[in-house]
C-alpha cells in the first residue's frame, strides 16, 4: 500500500518526467487512477472536452506502465481520410496505390511492445471501425496491398471528446469496439470543475513563457472567475498572449484579453447535478444492458417502470428506448 502511494505521489510531481500541475482533488484522482491502471494491459478510454489534456494522461499511464520503455505511437483519428487511416494503422507495400513509393510499416507494427495512442476515436469512420475491431482482438491484419500477415503485441489507449453512448444510440459508433476500448474509463474533469488548478496552471504557464513575470491579484481573480470553455488549452493560450503583448513585469486583469474579460463568468448553478448526471448514467446503462427491456432494466434499478418512463422523458431519451422496450 505505501508503495503504491509512493508511486502516485511521484505522478502528481512529475508525467513523464515533466513537472505536473495537479492541485485539485479530482485531478488528484485521476492521477491516482492512472497510476492504477498502468500496470494492467487493458484497453482505456480517455473522455473529456476538448482541452482538457487527454492526452497528457494518455502519456502518463504509458509512462507508468511495464511498456514505459517501448515505443509511444500515436495517431489522431480525425486528422487524415479514411484511406490515409488505414495506411497509417496497418501500413502498405510498396505499389498498394498510388504514390505508394515504397513500403511502409503500420503504426501497430511501429507499437510493438509498447503503446497505441488513438486520438478522437470517435471521428473513426465505420468501415475503419470494423477492421480496428478485428485487429483489436487478436487477428493478425495485412497491409494494404500485402500478402503476409502481420501481428502485433499493442497497448491501446483511447480518447474522445464525444458521447460515444450517444453515438452508438445515433448508428455513428459500434457498441462492439465501444466495448473493447473502454475496459477501463477515465474522465478528465473540465477546468471549470477543478478551479484549485486554474492559478497554479496559469503560473506555471507564465514562468515557461517569462520567468520575470508575475500575475497581479486582479488579474488571478480574472482567471478564477472565467469558465475556461477551452479548458486548459484555453488558458495556456490567454497566459502566452498576455505575457507577449503586455507592458511590465507584473499582469493585470486589464493586460488579460478583452473577450476573456467581457464572457461569462463562472455560474454556480448547474443544470444538473452531479448526482443527476450520475442517475441519468446507471440508468441509461442499464437500459443497454438489458436490450431496452424495460421491466427488466426497472426491476434491476429497484424503481417501476412509471418511474423509468419519466426519467426517460426527463432525459429526452424516451423515443429511443420506447422502440427498444419489450413488454
């Protein structure tokens, strides 16, 4: 036990040999989780806005994993055409179409030992989703245009920003290979849900870009009190421009950019609790699990279908489920 903390305590300071900036509890948490699961071989799945640093913790159990000294490949998902996916993932010989000069090994075979990194996920079009499922079971794949087939002992890590849940109910994502990456979950919470990290993040942003600098008080409770919907991209961008474009060695509020200062502040109200957020979950959950039966998926819940029915409503999921629903 005081090893295994030990081990998390040496994540909050460093990833990756980098310094990290966890103060709050939640990210505490991940971190801890992190360290956790880095030394099992399941599939993870990493969700949460965009900005939030998916990949940051994507590196980090990679890091902390029994892979730490293979090789780290990533790819995003979204970036390339379907056909350039497929050349990326399980590679091509040479004369496979045109342009294709030369062989090129895949990124599975390039992540031998080590671990896969695949960005947005959920942008994966269909027919590539199918083959990624295939090779994410163990069957040996070909290159493009190859006659040998190819294996490979691989490490998936994945993440998204999207409701993959939602996608599936919407026919955009397969329930199957939804599956088999989410083995293991982890939400990165967004900024505005760990402001104890907001003003440590912003410093140390400040001290990459100009170590003489400093944030007056005005300006820190300028960044506490903004809704970072870019999270911490969002705020590693406002700390460059205002420790590039401002006069002095201290930053005020008035240095901070203009539409920063004139957005939102930070609501206290939420629209659902967390709690809810978690009701609405189990339930959907359950939902699946039973095939839309909702008597079954009511009995499991310990609640009457009347109940299900309004909670449904409630989450404008009623519709989906009511043509699922077995009497």
């Amino acid at each position: 036990m005081r090893e295994t903390e030990a081990v998390i305590t040496g994540a909050l300071n460093t990833i990756q040999g980098m310094p990290a900036v966890v103060r709050s509890q939640p990210m505490r948490d991940v971190i801890a989780r992190v360290v956790r699961v880095a030394q099992a071989n399941a599939a993870v799945l990493i969700t949460g806005e965009s900005g939030v640093g998916k990949e940051l913790i994507a590196r980090a159990i990679h890091h902390n994993s029994l892979r730490c000294t293979a090789a780290w490949v990533d790819i995003n998902c979204g970036a390339l055409p379907e056909h350039l996916v497929e050349s990326e993932l399980f590679g091509h010989e040479k004369g496979a179409f045109s342009g294709a000069d030369q062989a090129k090994p895949g990124l599975f075979e390039l992540a031998h030992k080590g671990s896969l990194f695949l960005d947005e996920i959920g942008e994966l079009p269909p027919r590539m989703q199918v083959k990624l499922l295939r090779v994410l079971d163990g069957v040996p794949h070909f290159r493009l245009g190859g006659v040998k087939k190819v294996s490979a002992d691989v490490r998936i890590i994945a993440a998204t920003n999207r409701n993959l849940t939602d996608a599936i109910r919407g026919g955009g994502f397969r329930s199957d290979l939804y599956h088999r990456l989410s083995q293991v979950q982890i939400k990165v919470p967004p900024l505005r849900e760990r402001p104890d990290d907001i003003v440590p993040l912003a410093e140390f942003f400040l001290e990459q870009q100009d170590p003489s600098r400093r944030f007056a008080a005005d300006a820190l409770e300028a960044l506490r009190n903004h809704s970072w919907p870019g999270n911490v991209r969002e705020l590693r961008n406002i700390v460059t421009q205002t420790a590039i474009l401002a006069d002095g060695l201290e930053l005020r509020a008035s240095d901070l950019p203009h539409e920063m200062l004139n957005a939102p502040r930070v609501e206290k109200a939420v629209a659902y609790s967390k709690l809810d957020e978690l009701e609405r979950h189990t339930i959907i959950e359950v939902l699946e699990r039973s095939g839309g039966h909702h008597r079954k998926a009511a009995e499991a819940l310990g609640i009457s279908r009347r109940t299900l029915s309004r909670k449904l409503k409630q989450y404008g999921a009623q519709r989906v489920y009511d043509q699922l629903a077995v009497c």
